[in-house]
C-alpha cells in the first residue's frame, strides 16, 4: 500500500472511498492507527479561478470548523502549485450510499439526521455561504450523526475524459430549486438560503417517501420544467409522522419567499421529541 506525506506526517493509504473529475478521496491510517479521510486534489489541470475556489472553500472550511460539529472535521492541509491534500475525520459512509442501501429509514434515525443537517446548512448561511448544490453525498454519517463535508464553493474541475464519476451525484438535478432554473440572472450568488431549504426537502422527501419528487421524469428537460411548473402538483402520499408530513410540504413550495426558512424549521413541532 502506498502512503501519503502531509505536513511531515506520515499515513497508510487504506482505500481509495471515491473519485470525481481531479479529486480523489482515501480512507487512511497514521502512525497511531487512527482513521482519517484524505482529500486530494490535482491542481495541474486546474486554472487559477478554481484553485482559488478551492483555497477559498479550505479556509471557509477551516474557520468553521468551531461553531458546529455538524461540520467535519479539518485537522489539516497542504497546498502547493500542483496539489492540493486535506486531512479529515472519516465518516463511516456517506448519505447517499446510506440512503440507495437502505430500504427503510428508522424514523428517530431520520429526524435526528434532519437536525444534523438543518444545524450543518445553518452554519453556513451565518457565515454568508450558500450551498446551492445539497445532495445526499455532501454528508457522511460519523458515528451516530451527519456532517456536511463541502460548502459547494470549490468548483468541480473538468475531468479529462479518461476520468470515471465516480462521484456518485455529480450533476443531479433532482434537488435543484425552481428558483435556480427560472432565475434568467444565473448568478450562482443571487439563490437565497431558500434553495437550499429545497434542496434538503428533496433529501428529507427521499427519506420519507424513497425516491426525490422529480426522480421518476428521467427526461432531463421534462424534470426541469416540472420543477418550475406550478401546475405540477408533487405528491405526498399520507403518512403517519403529520409533523413530517408538514415540513415537506413546506419545503417544497416553488416561491422562496413562501417557502419555511431553517430557522423556522429548527423551531417546527416535527423536531420536538416526544413521539
Ligand atoms: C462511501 N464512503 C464515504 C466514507 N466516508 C467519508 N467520505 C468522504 N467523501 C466521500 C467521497 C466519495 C463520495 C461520497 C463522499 C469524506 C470526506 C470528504 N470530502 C471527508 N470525510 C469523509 N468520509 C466512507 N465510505
């Protein structure tokens, strides 16, 4: 097995968990045996926006790692001209491999992980971030909870054809907001906290029902168009949990501005915990 130097610290390459474009992520040991997660990132391809994207998205990470620990954790990093290494807690599995393995969610299980991920989502947006992308593999489950491992803001480096995506939800529009699609500005900046409200709706709707409420139009174009289509009603079938029930029909509303902030969900009855 091969080994990785960063900082002067030695550690054994385990496995490799996952890939996208120039990005690699490892599953690793130091000299104490302890686990981490190492991120690599080939910078030799990258131009010089999106290796400041990444500096950008390393110090952000960096300095939140104090107000939540719904955020993983970031012991370390290198960056030179041509790599870039992060050293990391490792989760046990990620949420989008959790969520294709497991047929039905626990519901103590789903709404602890709701809180996590609502805590996580509101770290950021005190501290001026937007997602804009949430989607189950931007959390990994480390020991009982969910923590978000990326703000969104480093941009995804073209991957040179060879390269397999493997970075499973590379690309998914089954969680983008109307608002994204309809918002002739395209500026990234101008979606509000609100699309990433929709965005854990989509995940929350995913561990409710099984599948996103667009999952089922495979046709990219025709999904695009239902997500903006008010007259596309999305179904919710009835449930058991009605405190549930509300908040995806909250979070799923097409108008930002009528749709629940993460500060009302944090105060919603779904999260009080008798029942
Ligand atoms: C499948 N699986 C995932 C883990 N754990 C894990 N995966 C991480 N990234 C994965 C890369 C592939 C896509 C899914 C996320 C990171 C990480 C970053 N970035 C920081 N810590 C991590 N821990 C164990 N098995």
């Amino acid at each position: 097995n091969e080994s990785i130097v960063i900082k002067g610290k030695q550690f054994l390459v385990l496995k490799m968990i996952g890939r996208g474009g120039s990005s690699k992520v490892y599953q690793v040991l130091d000299q104490r045996n302890q686990l981490f997660a190492v991120k690599y990132v080939n910078l030799e391809e990258a131009d010089p926006q999106t290796v400041e994207s990444y500096k950008n998205e390393i110090e952000h990470l960096n300095h939140l790692q104090q107000y939540s620990d719904q955020i993983i954790k970031l012991y370390d990093y290198e960056i030179t001209n041509s790599y870039i290494y992060m050293l990391m807690e490792c989760g046990n599995l990620d949420l989008n491999t959790w969520l294709r393995n497991r047929k039905t969610v626990n519901p103590l299980e789903r709404k602890f992980y709701w809180k996590n991920m609502l805590e996580a989502v509101q770290t950021i947006h005190k501290h001026g971030i937007v997602h804009s992308d949430l989607k189950p593999a931007n959390f990994v489950i480390v020991n009982a909870s969910l923590k978000l491992i990326d703000f969104g803001i480093a941009n995804r480096i073209q991957p040179d054809v060879t390269s397999i995506m493997k970075d499973s939800q590379v690309g998914t529009l089954n969680y983008m907001p109307p608002e994204a699609i309809k918002d002739t500005s395209s500026q990234p900046g101008k979606i509000s906290t609100k699309g990433d409200v929709w965005s854990l709706g989509c995940i929350m709707y995913c561990m409710t029902y099984g599948k996103t409420p667009f999952q089922t139009i495979t046709n990219q174009i025709t999904k695009l168009h239902a997500i903006i289509d008010p007259t596309h009603e999305i179904e919710f079938p009835d449930i058991a949990e009605k405190d549930l029930l509300d908040v995806l029909k909250r979070c799923l509303v097409r108008n930002p501005r009528e749709r629940i902030s993460i500060a009302e969900l944090l105060e919603h009855s779904y999260l009080k915990l008798q029942s």
